[in-house]
C-alpha cells in the first residue's frame, strides 16, 4: 500500500490547529476528530510499557500525499487542515512505537470532516471511527428521486470531475426559511449547505440540507 512507502520518509508535518470551526466555505478542506484507543497484539504489547500502550497523545495524522496533518492532543483530539478532497488516506503514526495505520476517508473541498472515536488497529494497521459527520457546501449535479439521492459537485473542486451522492431517506430539504423543498423541486445547479453523516462507503445521508437555489 502506498501510505506503508510513505512510512519510510522523513516526518515533515505541520502542528495541530485549534479545534475552533470549521472550514466549510474556505477553500481549506479539514479532517478533525479523536483518538480514543489503541489495540494491539500480544507480541506487540509486550514490547512497550503500559503507559505507551493507551496513550493517545502524540500521533501524527497526515492525510496522504498533501499538506494536511497535525498531531493528537492528551485527549486524542487532532485536526488536519489543508487542500485536499474527495477520496483520500488518511495516516496515523507514531515513531516512538511505531504506531501506523491508514483510513479511508471522502470529504468534498472545502468541508469539514469529523471522525468520532478512532480506534486504531495495529496488527491490521487499521484505523476505524465510531462515526462520522460532514458539514460542507455544493452545487447539485443530478437528482434521482427514486432512489431517492442527489448528487452533488463541490464548489471548490480543482478537478472538477468529482461528484458525492447524499442519500435523502432520513435527511430534510428546506429552503433558507425554513420550508421543506421536495426532492422534485431540486434543481441542477442549486446550491446547498449540507450536514450529515458519512459512511464509510463514501456516501453521506441522515442530512439536513438547505437548498438555495
């Protein structure tokens, strides 16, 4: 895997910015969120003290081949800030006990990434959240309500190639007042504002979204 090459370079990352806001908006795309602990074998365990084992303070977290990193606080919490979108690795390591791991992750440009509760697994040098949310701002595609879903193309998308679909079974469309837009009504070239959940197959859902036509 590449983020494993990527392992055997020098360290070179910026330190964490404040957990304060989000980038939605900005240009600036961020991936935030916490480490909540850390699982390894027997072997593995047997070879570091206790204290290192559960600590969560000090892991770099590097969203692959960008600028985007930061480090994890005495809590777990970390923010990675920089200019990157959709479909992306997202790294943890450590040098002291040589902590790594990778997750996938999927977040328009520009929008804010929040990954609740990390695990990290390291024999299977995984990284897994509880769950995650998504707050981020785009323009509609297409729509498909059938199914029901509607696709969404970032503002801020250099590549402008890449779409997101949102599911809308167990999200709200309403207008900037307040009323409900039905998904019929929902134009391609609509802008919205979207907070939600993201799945981990890089879909989002359970939103709500303001349409603004």
């Amino acid at each position: 895997m590449s983020w494993k090459r990527l392992a055997l370079l020098p360290l070179v990352l910026a330190s964490a910015c404040s957990m304060d806001g989000g980038s939605s908006g900005t240009g600036i795309t961020t991936a935030e969120g916490n480490v909540a602990g850390i699982q390894r074998d027997q072997m593995m365990a047997s070879a570091v003290t206790t204290s290192t084992r559960t600590a969560v303070e000090g892991i770099q977290v590097v969203v692959e081949g960008t600028d985007a990193a930061g480090e994890t606080d005495s809590d777990g919490r970390f923010v990675a800030r920089g200019t990157f979108n959709g479909h992306a690795t997202l790294l943890f390591r450590r040098a002291d006990d040589g902590l790594m791991a990778g997750m996938d992750i999927n977040v328009p440009a520009g929008g804010t990434l929040t990954l609740h509760d990390v695990q990290i697994d390291l024999p299977q040098e995984q990284a897994l959240a509880a769950s995650q949310s998504v707050v981020f701002d785009a323009l509609v595609s297409g729509t498909d309500c059938m199914r029901p879903a509607i696709y969404l193309a970032s503002l801020q998308n250099a590549d402008g190639d890449a779409t997101y679909t949102l599911h809308l079974e167990n999200s709200s469309l309403r207008d900037r007042h307040g009323n409900p837009v039905a998904c019929g009504d929902v134009q391609d070239g609509d802008r919205v504002h979207v907070q939600g959940a993201a799945y981990r197959d890089g879909t989002f859902g359970a939103a709500e979204v303001q349409v603004d036509g």
